[in-house]
C-alpha cells in the first residue's frame, strides 16, 4: 500500500524530482512547510544540502551547506534544479544583517511593512560570466565558495548621488579578493545603467577580485553611468539604504543567500 500511495502522489518518494516541485502537490507543499525539503550535491566524497522553503508563495533554494538532514527528509538534486531555471534572468536572494537591524526588522513587520527577513532580491540580466558566477556564489555550488557569511566592504558617495555599497570577497572578507570562478568571455555585453538598484562588479570580469560587487543606492546625475551591470535589484532596496545608514558598514553581514525558484 505504501509503495501505491508513492505513485498515486499520496506519500512523496525520499528522492523527488523537478516535477514534483513544478506540480507542488499538497503533499509536498506540506513536506517544504515542515522544513523536510533538500537540495542534495554530492562533491568528491563530501555531500552538503541547501534547505528549500516556501515563504510568500514563492520557493526558495538556499545556499549549500554542511548540515544534518532531519529525519524523513526528503532530497532533490541541486543540479537538476538548476537547470530547470531561465538563466537569461534568474532571480537570486541575499539575506542581510547587522547589529539592530532585528529590532527594525520586527518593527517594520509589526507594522505591516516587511514580510520576511532582510532580504533583497536580485533579477539577473543576460546570461553573462558575472551573472553565472554571482549565481554560483549564491548557491555555493562551486567548491564551497558562497558570499554566506561576507561583509559590505565600503560605501561611497554616502549621502549624495551616486552611493553605492561594495561587498562580495568571499576569500578574504577584507576586500583583496574575491577571484573570479569563471574564465571571462570577451564578446559579452555588459549594461549600463544610471538608476539606484543597479547590480554590477567594480572589477573588470577576469580581475583577481571580479567576484566581488557593488550595489547602487542613489541614481546618478550628469552623463555619468555605472558599469558592467548584471543585476537589478527589484525588492528590497529599503535593505540595502539601511544598511548604508548603519554607522559601520564592515558590520553588516549576508547571513543567507541562494536562488528564487521561478520553475
């Protein structure tokens, strides 16, 4: 009977599929809501899992990590669920943090104004080396290396036209590194952009540091523009201005990160 409740869909197999996250059966609906959900990579002889939620209606893979799985969890391959996205425009996520900004997160929930942590989500534009790789940094998919647990580096311009936040040097945390995971293609198109949200890397692709980024805060004014542009942000640039105004940038912290399944 087990075995005829696993075909008709009652009972979730332990290893499910992309349809099965596609189709989102109640079964399942409920199995993610229980945090009983995983991606699965199997690196050498090393297995590490990314937790998939369901928050806003809208799923979630998280970064790969090194954690125990609960028991009955049930896992997917993280691969297959990557290749099941649009990579022209991929939808990415950064969770970010700093000392009071849990006060404020309550304060804005209370008040009917932020669901969620705080969180910014990233439309990637074209399937660019930047864009793949930013992917890569937020899932961890490539030997470990992710942008968990890494500081905003350095705002410019704070105040005026033209502020921006750096951060992204997974290697280091201090802003000398931060090395590319992907070999640059030279006839990539990058975009420009004057408005605030606009996601690039200050370094140019094929930098010792390309990896890392920069997101703008403010628009820019005259014929000036910001360069080598992959990403917009499309939620959550109130995050990105308050973690400006904190009084020491190098405090706050991507505390999760990963990719918006839009299956």
């Amino acid at each position: 009977m087990e075995k005829v409740k696993i075909i008709t869909g009652e009972i979730p197999p332990a290893t499910l599929t992309i349809d099965h996250l596609r189709g989102m059966s109640e079964s399942i609906k409920r199995l993610v809501e229980a945090g009983l959900v995983f991606g699965v990579q199997q690196d050498q002889d090393d297995l590490r899992y990314s937790r998939i939620t369901l928050q806003d209606g809208q799923l979630y893979l998280h970064v790969l990590q090194h954690q125990p799985l609960p028991t009955h969890a049930h896992t997917i391959q993280v691969s297959e669920v990557l290749e099941a996205l649009d990579h022209s425009s991929t939808l990415v996520f950064l969770d970010l943090a700093w000392p009071g900004s849990l006060a404020r997160h309550r304060s804005l929930a209370r008040a009917g104004s932020l669901a969620g942590s705080n969180r910014l989500h990233i439309q990637l534009s074209g399937n660019t080396t930047l864009g793949r790789q930013f992917v890569l940094l937020c899932t961890g998919q490539h030997s470990g290396s992710s942008y968990l647990n890494t500081k905003l580096l350095e705002v410019e311009n704070k105040g005026r036209p033209a502020e921006c936040v750096y951060g992204g040097d997974y290697q280091y945390n201090n802003g000398k590194g931060g090395a590319p995971l992907l070999s640059h293609q030279d006839d990539q198109q990058y975009q420009k952009s004057v408005s605030a949200g606009a996601v690039g890397s200050p370094w140019s692709p094929g930098s010792h540091r390309s990896a890392q980024f920069y997101i703008s805060t403010r628009d820019l004014t005259g014929s000036r523009h910001w360069c080598r542009v992959f990403g917009k942000v499309v939620k959550g640039l109130d995050v990105v201005r308050a973690a400006v105004n904190h009084s020491d940038i190098t405090e706050v912290t991507v505390v999760d990160c990963g990719v918006v399944l839009t299956l």
